[in-house]
C-alpha cells in the first residue's frame, strides 16, 4: 500500500544512488524500504529491528549490517523525501496579494542517544496557512540558522526569528526577490537610518506609546551594498514586559553577569525587520504575519511527537541521517495517506471526475448541495378486502 505514495522511478532510484549495490540478504528496494521503516519509523534498536527482521522472515542480516544498510542508504533516503515534498505540495504555496507566498523558517535540534547536546540540526521551512514543508535540510551542530540556506523564489515572504537576522542572510532573500519579517537581533545587526547615521534603537522606541505599533524606514549594509528595509515596533503590555525582563534576568544570572539597563529597557518593545516589498502593509499587519511565527514549533513539536524525532540511536553520520531522512518520509507519507483517506468511498472512485470534499465551510470541507432527482412516486400496496369471520 505504502509503495502507490511513494515519488515514481523509486525502486530504480534505489540502484542509481547506490542504496542497492549490493543485493546479498536484501534483494529489492521494497526489503529494504520496509527494513528502514522497521527500526527508523517503528522506534527499535537495531538489534531489535533486526531481530524483527528475522521473526518476519524479511531478511537475516546482523545489526552490524543494517547500520551498513542504513548508511548507504542516505541519499536514497535524502533523494525520496526530497521528492515527496515536492509533489505533496506542488501548488500549495498559500499566496498573500501580488502573488506573494507566506512561509516560516527555523531549525530544531536532534539528539543522539546518550548525548548531552545538540549533534544535528534539522533546518525546516513551511508554508502558511497549510504548514505544508517545502524545504527541509540536516546539518551537523555547526549548521547555523541563516536565510542563506533556504531556496528562494521571487513572491517568497519568509519569517524568522532572531537566529536568522543576519545582513547576509537578509540580503540572499531580497537578491533572489523574495522579503522577510524576522525579529531583530540589536546586537547584531546595525541599522543606519534613511540619512545614513547609525540608528539609535532605543531613543527610537521611546517614541511608541502603549499599544502603538510604528515603523520607520531604515537601511543595513551587506555585501559591500547597501539595502533598504523597514523597522516595524509595537511596545508590550506591562505584564509581557515585565515577564521579559525577568527571563533575560535569569539567563543572565547563569552566565555570571548581570545585563545593562539599556538592554533591559529594549525587552519592553517588539521589534522586526520587514523588507521593501512589504511597504504596502501597516507596521502592524506586519507584526501579524511575525506573531505566525510560532506555528513553525508546532510542526516541529508535531514530527517530534510522531515519531520520537528529537534523538537519534547512533552516532555514525550517514547513518544518523539516514534516519532522520527516514522519518521525515514517514511524516510525509502518513500525511499523504491521511489526504487521501478524506476520497474513500464505498464505490472506490470520485464520481464525475470530482473531488468529493470541496469548499471550505467552518473549518470542515463539504460539497455544495445539488437538486436531487425527482423521485418516483410511492408505490403502496392496494388495501386488502376485509374478510368476515365465518358464522355459523
């Protein structure tokens, strides 16, 4: 059943990337896409997944040999999800006016088993209001956050958080024609402002009032240019404020010093960076679309939560990757099959070419209701003669 999702030309891709060079114990791509999915997708060790191989009578191979089959198969692996992404959601792309495309960037952390610290990183871009993946990519811990990394079409308005407010990473999207909004990290990254001095952030936001969203035009160097952007800021409540303070107290406590004054004063604020093709919206449709940031770590928490994705079982890379890909693939699938569930009918089959949920009505697809056909009358049995008991 699984093989009907999976992109065409599998098995063969099997062969050309060398996942199936040599066939001794595994003699097709569906015995080893099914040896995959036992210990990445199922949560066993590969002694276990072994093991289960063996009880099934799928294949006799060592735990030794699966992590072997598990390395090699990493660009497979890469190669399929890569592909599945694409046609999942070719098209779905959500489109904000003038053909422009919402979508959040960020990067979770994946750990080895016995491991204190981060040992990958998966890189994860996703589309608005879908949460549809169109970018995924596994770095070692040193793969930093940066725009740098992520593909970028002209329309693309791709959000961030601090961890990715970096000039030369602001300056690849705007190149390839595409904009942000991405909170703005003070400390590193200058602004100047529009006659060309160095901004002074927080004389700037003392101007805001309460509840008062601003924006200002700015300008930031990079590449030897300079780009133009925009400064969009909104003051917090004193609750959300106070709370701030308090944290980046506490995270100062740990390392040993204790923060200025200034930079208390900053926490009081929100502010992001939005680049000129955003110019057309009100500092605070801006902070809106940034405050849609946080869906990105519900995706994150969801592919955590289906398959234990947040620490991987062994420390050899390519196999690490190979499982990482592997539930990335399995995500995707169960995601595919899912959509696909929404067309079963008794007949097996959309009537009239139709897809049978359409439109969108309270949060549940329904089909608009047609005229029936006109039924034919009832038919009734004729009434049945009374019959007299018999006298005597």
């Amino acid at each position: 059943m699984i093989a009907r999702f999976l992109p065409a030309g599998w098995r063969e891709l099997a062969r050309t990337t060398g996942a199936l060079k040599r066939v001794r114990r595994v003699p097709d791509a569906d015995v080893l896409l099914r040896l995959v999915f036992l210990y990445a997708a199922s949560g066993l060790s590969l002694q276990q997944a072994s093991a289960r191989a063996a009880a099934a009578g799928l294949a006799q191979l060592s735990n030794v040999a699966l992590m072997k089959r598990m390395r090699t198969a990493e660009p497979w692996l890469r190669a399929l999800t890569e592909r599945t992404f694409a046609e999942n959601w070719r098209g779905a792309s959500p489109e904000l006016s003038g053909g422009r495309r919402l979508k959040i960037a960020d990067a979770t952390h994946v750990r080895v088993s016995g491991s204190s610290g981060t040992d990958w990183r998966l890189h994860y871009v996703l589309s608005l209001p879908t949460l549809a993946c169109d970018f995924a990519e596994v770095t070692d811990a040193g793969g930093g956050e940066t725009y740098s990394r992520v593909p970028v079409q002209p329309g693309d308005v791709i959000l961030g958080d601090r961890g990715y407010c970096h000039r030369e990473g602001v300056a690849h999207v705007r190149d390839h024609g595409g904009d942000v909004v991405v909170r703005l990290n003070a400390s590193s990254f200058p602004l100047l402002d529009e006659h060309g001095g160095r901004l002074d952030l927080l004389a700037t936001m003392r101007t805001l009032h309460e509840h008062e969203a601003g924006s200002w035009p700015v300008r930031f160097q990079a590449h030897g240019r300079e780009y133009a952007a925009r400064l969009c800021a909104v003051r917090k409540s004193a609750s959300a404020a106070r709370a701030a303070k308090e944290r980046m107290q506490k995270a100062a406590r740990k390392k040993g010093h204790t923060p200025r004054q200034e930079t208390l004063e900053l926490a009081e604020y929100i502010f992001v960076l939005a680049t000129p093709g955003l110019d057309d919206l009100a500092a605070a449709d801006v902070l809106e679309l940034y405050r849609a940031r946080w869906q990105i770590e519900l995706g994150f928490k969801r592919l955590k939560s289906l398959f234990d994705a947040g620490n991987a079982p062994n420390r050899d890379p390519d196999a690490v990757r190979s499982w990482i890909y592997a539930k990335l693939l399995a995500v995707l699938l169960m995601e595919r099959m899912g959509e696909e569930s929404r067309l079963f009918s008794p007949w097996g089959f959309p009537l009239g070419g139709r897809q049978p949920l359409e439109g969108v009505q309270g949060g549940v697809r329904r089909v608009p209701e047609r005229g029936l056909p006109a039924q034919p009358a009832k038919r009734t049995a004729a009434p049945r003669p009374r019959v007299e008991p018999a006298t005597a």
